[in-house]
C-alpha cells in the first residue's frame, strides 16, 4: 500500500498589530504601577501580586515580561532616565565637560545648574535604588559604587582641576568631601522636599555655596546671586 503524504504546509508566523500594542500597553501599565508603588511604600514592601493588581495584569504576565522583581525594577529605572543605563543620570556630571573657557565662577556656576537638573531627574532614581538596597545586597552595591565610587572621583577630578589654577581654597581632599556632600541626593531632597525650595532656589544656594567652599577671595563674587534664597 502506497501511502501519499500531504505537502508540508508552510506557516508563517502570525503578525498582529493589535496584539503588537496590547501588549506594548500591558507593559507601559506594569511599569507605572511598579513605579508608583516602589516611590510609595518602597521596593521591599511593594510585591508582585500588588503591582499585577494596580496594572490590570496577571503575575504570570509581570513574571514573564521581566523576569524578576529585580528585573522590573532595572527596567522601571531605565524608563523614568529615559536612556539606555539609568546609572548616567545617577553618577553625576562629568567634570571634564566644564573645562571650556570662562572664569572659575562660571565653571562652578556650571557645576551648580548640571548637579541640579540631574538630580531633579534622578531623584525618583535613587529613591528606588536606595530603598531597594535595604533588602538586596546586589543593588546595595551598585548603589555604594554609584554615590561612593563613581561620584567621589568625579567631584574629586573637578577640585583637583580648580587647585591646579591655584584658586582652591582648602586640600583637593576636603573640597572634593564639600562637594560630595553639597551636591548629594540626600541635600537635595532635604531642601526640596523638605524646606520645598524650588529647583532654581535650590541651584543658586548651591552655587552660592560651591563658591564659599571652594574658591579663594579673589574668585569669589562680590555679592550673591540675585536669585539665592533667603535664609529660613
């Protein structure tokens, strides 16, 4: 007996368009749940189960899209920046971008206004990262690399560059701590949410202070900026 096979079929794969955006749709919900929800109640407390429900999805879905919670929340990070390594926004600016022509007050000037639109951006960044470092050793160590490692070189590179203009006003060391410490996400967060300064108050007091600490008398201006903050 002579047994004719059929001709195999050739399957194309199913394109749908519709589909293609339900579930683009699925994915930009699940995010901003996740974001809400790790900024309210922190990334230790906020669960899978929680974020599925404030997104209209199922867990299986949240699971399969991004693979684990620490998944979401590289991918949660990576949209609020809105580049590709959220680290960028949270490192700080690079000193050697202010190196152009001007005078020392103006670089620190410069320095003032990078620092406070970065963290303006980042400050949900970090706050994730931060609460997310309690309970992940993982993420507690990128964290201690970005604001330890990564922030301290570059704000020590940018005092050692005023001190070879001989205008620094203290050891590269101790201007570098200033720097750290005035323009950290913590002092920014304090003043802005805390005190509920306004981003450009929150610039010319840093600038203000930047120049205090770090240039000597005959770099500093006379008067303070027009726009620094009364004092509380």
């Amino acid at each position: 007996m002579v047994v004719h096979m059929s001709p195999p079929v050739n399957r194309r794969a199913y394109h749908s368009p519709v589909r293609d955006e339900q579930a683009l749709a699925s994915r930009r919900r699940i995010l901003e749940a996740a974001e809400r929800l790790f900024l309210e109640i922190g990334y230790a407390r906020a669960t899978i189960k929680q974020i599925a429900r404030a997104a209209h999805v199922s867990e299986d879905l949240v699971f399969h899209s991004f693979g684990t919670k620490r998944g979401l929340l590289e991918a949660v990070m990576t949209a609020a920046a809105g580049t590709g390594d959220p680290r960028t926004a949270l490192v700080g600016p690079d000193p050697d971008g202010l190196r152009h022509e001007g005078s020392l007050r103006d670089r620190v000037a410069e320095l003032a206004t990078v620092v406070g639109d970065q963290l303006e951006r980042a400050g949900p960044l970090d706050d994730m990262l931060r609460t997310a470092a309690v309970v992940d050793p993982e993420i507690a160590g990128l964290r201690s690399e970005l604001h330890l490692q990564q922030r301290r070189r570059s704000m020590t590179r940018f005092a050692a560059w005023i001190g070879e203009r001989g205008a620094l006003r203290q050891p590269v060391e101790e201007s570098a701590a200033l720097v750290w410490t005035l323009a950290s996400p913590e002092v920014h967060q304090m003043l802005v949410d805390g005190w509920q300064w306004t981003h450009s108050q929150y610039v010319a007091w840093l600038r203000a202070n930047l120049e205090a600490a770090l240039l000597v008398a005959d770099d500093t201006p006379d008067t303070a900026p027009k726009d620094r903050p009364a004092n509380p």
